[in-house]
C-alpha cells in the first residue's frame, strides 16, 4: 500500500470505533489494500508492454475506486451517526448531573 494510504490506515485503526463501523472498516480496508496492488500491477503491466491487460486493469481500478467511495461513504455516515448517539448520551448523563446537584 502506498505510504499515505498506509499511515491513513493506521491512525484510523487506533480510533474506538463501534461495531457497524469495524464491519465497514473491513470492508473498506481490503479494497484499498486491493486498489494499491492494482495500481503496482497496473505499471507493470504498462513497463512488460501489455497494454491491453493494463486497459483491462484500469477499467478494474476504476469499478474499484467507484466501490470505495461508496463505502468510503457508509463508514462516514456510521461514524456520524455514532458521534451524535455519544453526544446525546453525554447531554444526557449532564442533565442527570445537574439534576443530582440540584437534589
């Protein structure tokens, strides 16, 4: 995997993240371990003079790249939606505070 994917990759890794969201981390993790490979086999494939075999690689890279947006897409969403669960829960833990203090 290329260096930045590979750092981007890890400092999300260390992040707590929910259960939907490790599925969909999965998910997206392989398919940019499988855009990077791609993308080796892609200049390969140009350097060896295939040419045709590397047409067929990019149309792959592409359908790829369309996938991982997607998913890229779903994962945000999830993280979202998991951040305002947590923000609810902590209004409410403060509220329940407030009210002990009032007690």
């Amino acid at each position: 995997m290329e260096k930045n994917i590979k750092n981007n990759v890890n400092a999300y890794e260390k992040l707590p993240i929910g259960d939907k969201e490790k599925q969909l981390w999965l998910i997206l993790k392989k398919q940019l371990q499988k855009y990077s490979i791609l993308r080796e086999d892609i200049a390969k494939s140009i350097d060896a003079g295939k040419f045709d075999e590397a047409i067929n690689q990019l149309k792959q890279i592409t359908y790829l790249k369309n996938s991982v947006t997607d998913n890229l897409d779903k994962l945000i969403a999830a993280n979202i939606k998991d951040a305002e669960t947590k923000m609810q829960l902590l209004k409410q833990l403060e509220q329940a505070n407030m009210v002990r203090a009032l007690l």
